[in-house]
C-alpha cells in the first residue's frame, strides 16, 4: 500500500499546509475581491471583474483620511513605545535593583490583559480627568499597549549579548558612551527592529482599544468596522491587498538581501 | 523575518548571568518614563474602573462612590450566559488552534528544509492586512449559498452541526460556529509562532535517539516531542485564549444576537447605553476571572518562569 504509506510519511506535512491554506484563504477572497464591482453597498459577493477600485483608491470619502491618521499614530506609537520600552529591557538586563519583580509585572500584566479590559479601564479615567478623546489618547493607549512587546523583543536579544564584547572595548579604551553607541547598540539593533516592526503593526491594527478611547477620530480599522455597518466600499480591499503585498515583498527582499551577504561572508 | 520569531511575547527566558552594579542611579532613570506610563494609563486605570464599578448615580447628576457592590451581582446574574459563552468561544477556538497549529509548527521547525523562511512569512505576512478586512472576508467564504455552506450540507455534515446546536438552518453565518471559527483564524498565528520557537529548541538528535531505541514515530512525538514543547503548547494556549475571551468582533461581524460575547456586551453597556458601573464591573469580572484562570493553569501546567 504505497499510497497509504506516502500519506502516513507526510501527514504533518499536509495537516500543516491544511492550516497554511485557511490561514492564507482570506488574503485571496480579500485580494479578489479587490477587482470586484459589486451591486449593493456591500462587496460580499462575486458580481464581474473590474479595476476601477485600483484605479481610484481614494474615491470613497474620508478613507484615506483615516488611512494617514492611522499611519500618523502607527509611526509615533513606534518612536514612543521603542524608545520607553528599550530603557526598560537595558534597566532589566544590565541592572540590579529593588521590586524588579512588581517591574516585572507591570510589564506582563498588559499582555495578559484582555484588551477590552484595558480598553474599558482607560476609558473611565479619560472620562475622570474630562480629557478630550482622539488623537492623543489613542496615541497615549497605543504607547501603553505596545511598551510592553518592545521590552520583551528587546530583552531576549541583550540578554542572549555576550557581555565580554563590552568588556573588550572597554579594554580598548572605549569610553561608556562610545561602548554603547557601537558595540551595544548595534548588537542590540534586531531586537530594538523586531520590537519597533511589532509596535508598528499592532498599533495600525488595533481595533478594541481605539474604538473605546478615539472620541470621534476615525482610525482606519474604525473606518472598516463602521463600514461592515453601512456598507463595505471595495477601496477597503485594495488597501488590504497593497498593504499585504507590500509586507510580503518587504521581507522578502530583506531577506535576498541578508542570504546574499551570509554567502560573502562565507 | 527572524527577527519576529525571537520574540514570542510569553517564550520562557531563562536569566543566565546575574545582572551587574554599576551606576546607583542610573536602572531607576532607565525605569521611569516608562513604567511611569504604564503606572498613568495602565494601573491607575483599573483603580478608577474599581471605583467606578462601585458608584451609583446617573450621566446628567454624575456618579458617587456609595460602595454598591449589588451591581456585580446584578451584572453577573443579568449577563452570565455571555460570560459562559465567552469561555467556552474562546476554549473551542484555542483547542482548534492547538489541533490546527501544532502540524504546521512542526513542519516549519523539522520539516520546511529550504522553505522554511518562505513559510513562516506566510504565517506572519496576514496581520499587515487589518484584520478587521480579513474578518470580513470570512462573511464571503462561510456566505450562505457559497461553496462552503454548500459542500459541509451535500457531506450532512451541516445535519450534524445544527444537531449539535452549532449551527441553525441551512448556514454557518450568524452561528456560533462562524464565531469559533473567526475566532480560530485570528489568534492561529499567536499559537503557530510560540509553538514553532519552543520546538526549534529541541535538539534533532533526540528524535534519532529515539528511532534508534525502536520508538515508533507517534511514540517518539508523544514521549520526546510533545512534553519539550510544554512551554511553547503553554504560552500558545494563553496567548490564544486570553484576548479571544474578550474579543467582541468576531461575535459581531460573523455572529448573531445569539451569539454575544461578554466583550460585546462591556462594548454597548460603555459606548451605547452608558452605563458605566455595569460596565466597569462587567470589565472587572473579566479581568479577575482571567487572571484566576491564568494562574491556576500556569500552576498546573509547572513553567512559572513565563517573563
């Protein structure tokens, strides 16, 4: 029985090409539907090719409005929850000191948090203070919920950093600034990128935590779920599609780029 | 996209070499903005929430303190099918993650070869599509008269689901299996990638040990592979089932009235009805039921160096 024999040999192999295929099947429906032209308000259903959503991307109103308020935010939450969240891997890693174990907490606390929960809570004491909601408490939420990944991502690479590197330029006759910016930093640069594409992608994502705390700013995944309500224009899935195009050739040059300086170096 | 799988949020870390003193001062200067901003908008947050949950009053006279604790109970006995609901959504959701993410883990750690890095872009490369597009999707693929619906009721398969209370009538939309299924599919990559880095850890020789000790395949996942990948099926598990217990959009866009999860009632009793002692309550019941679940199956599960 070779048949059945090759299906036993490659039963992980197809169960996980399974899982592939439903994790990657809404990308498709999304990316064809990009090249729909639906009847009603709503692009649930194949009508005929078209590509005049391509054509005119902005054409629905207040969608890339939302688009540019989302990447605003996305780009300062990054800076903000990078910049805060490396002190804190360095503090961890590099020192000794009192309650590391309630910092400690309070870092692993907003990843634990359901985050309709953080969203609610930080709503009731926007609501105390009499802040005004929209851009700044989101880009104040965002910072919040992102500050967390970031010391994670960071932590695992400065911690798995050899020490000795330090050490040696010190040796050298490097002083403590000159240590830091060019041979801690550029050790520590992947995981610092790692924590900053992470707080990229989960701020311009978030949903739950804007929607509590945007006042009437429309974030563009706010624009989306008001959408599903009053009809789903098929600009939103070009957005989709460019924006998944644009990640996968991304990475993948980047990672052309560091095969074919490992094979220099080799 | 290395980078993305060094850092599972939960992966266990193991500290190696003690932290070292140097400047007195200088770790709390490191500390302070930011734990200062998560003291701000994250811890004193939830003691406005507490106290929140315990006023009464009205949105025009304003709300006060009066210890009325009666709202928890109210909330609890008013919204408790949402709540199981939720547990339940989210425990199904994370099983089906673990049955359906652990093949593909295992097949990117061991078995990908020279394709590994292809596929692991594939599994990261959806969330830079707003996952709210990629929800709605679901609506076309699991859309009443679509080839989904169609193929589950030619196999009666659909017979068995709507017997099992699953599903209603001749669709999948607007059931709880649509929301189980929706679920399933956003918090998969958060189950894949923590899965994938504890099984990289293991080393291949222990397989070839085990083959070489005449252990079949299966016993050699089940005795080798499974238990080293403890602490990867763990933070999986949590990563899966704690933000898919306070998810309200999956309920919302792919479910039904009948299918409201106590995330989406947090959502309307604070953005519509506005009520907010019941929904801070409702929250905090969340929050407390969570952390004693975590805790408890943390515990059990013996890997309590998650940070």
């Amino acid at each position: 029985m070779p048949v059945v024999n090759w299906l036993k040999r490659h039963l992980v192999v197809i169960a996980g090409l399974v899982t592939l295929a439903y994790l990657l099947l809404p990308n498709v429906i999304v990316t064809v539907f990009s090249f729909n032209k639906p009847k009603g308000r709503f692009n649930y259903q194949w009508q005929q090719f078209s590509t005049d959503a391509w054509k005119d991307p902005c054409g629905v109103a207040d969608m890339c409005g939302s688009l540019s308020i989302s990447l605003q935010i996305a780009f300062w939450a990054t800076i903000g929850a990078t910049l805060l969240g490396t002190m804190i891997a360095f503090a961890l890693v590099r020192y000794r000191f009192r309650a590391r174990g309630t910092v400690n907490s309070l870092i692993f606390l907003p990843m634990a948090m359901p985050e309709v929960v953080m969203a609610a809570s930080l709503l009731t004491l926007f609501l105390n203070l009499g802040a005004q909601l929209g851009f700044w408490t989101i880009l104040i939420a965002h910072i919040m919920f992102c500050l967390s990944f970031v010391v994670v991502a960071v932590k695992a690479r400065v911690m798995s950093m050899d020490p000795r590197l330090e050490q040696a330029a010190q040796d050298l006759y490097a002083g403590p600034a000159q240590t830091f910016l060019r041979v801690t930093l550029p050790i520590a640069a992947p995981g610092i990128a790692a924590g900053a594409l992470l707080s990229f992608a989960l701020s311009f994502d978030d949903f739950i935590i804007t929607n509590f705390n945007a006042g009437s700013t429309v974030t563009f995944p706010m624009f989306v779920w008001g959408s599903a309500q009053r009809g789903t224009p098929v600009q939103i899935n070009v957005i989709g599609t460019a924006m998944f195009l644009v990640a996968v050739l991304l990475v993948l040059t980047s990672m052309v780029i560091s095969n074919r300086r490992n094979r220099q170096k080799a | 996209m290395a980078t993305v799988t060094e850092a599972p949020p939960l992966a266990p870390t193991p500290e190696k070499k003690p932290p070292r003193k140097r400047g007195r001062w200088t770790p709390y200067w490191l500390l302070l903005p930011g734990l200062l901003w998560l003291i701000v908008f994250f811890a004193l947050p939830m003691i406005y929430q507490g106290s929140t949950s315990v006023q009464t009053g009205s949105l025009e006279e304003g709300y006060k303190v009066t210890w009325h604790f009666s709202t928890y109970w109210d909330a609890l006995s008013e919204y408790w099918p949402q709540f199981l609901r939720s547990i339940l959504y989210a425990g199904s959701a994370t099983i089906l993650c673990l049955i359906l993410g652990y093949p593909l883990a295992y097949l990117i750690a061991f078995r990908a070869g020279r394709w590994r890095n292809l596929v692991m872009v594939l599994v990261i490369a959806p969330f830079f599509t707003s996952f709210l597009i990629r929800t709605l999707a679901w609506k076309t693929i699991l859309a009443d008269s679509g080839p989904v619906v169609s193929t589950l009721n030619s196999l009666h398969i659909l017979d068995v689901t709507n017997a099992l209370g699953w599903t209603a009538g001749d669709r999948v939309l607007a059931t709880p299996l649509a929301v189980v299924c929706g679920l399933t599919y956003n918090f998969l990559p958060f189950m894949i990638l923590p899965l994938y880095t504890s099984l990289e850890r293991i080393d291949g020789r222990l397989h070839e040990a085990a083959g070489d000790l005449y252990a079949k395949p299966w016993t050699t996942f089940r005795k080798v592979t499974f238990p080293l990948s403890m602490p990867g099926v763990v933070s999986g598990t949590l990563l899966t089932f704690i933000p898919a217990a306070g998810d309200f959009v999956n309920a919302e866009l792919l479910g039904s009235t009948d299918t409201r999860m106590i995330g989406n009632v947090i959502q309307t009793q604070f953005l519509r009805i506005l009520d907010y002692p019941t929904a801070a309550a409702l929250s905090f019941i969340l929050m407390a039921a969570i952390l004693f679940m975590v805790t408890i199956y943390i515990r059990r599960a013996g890997t309590e160096d998650l940070v």
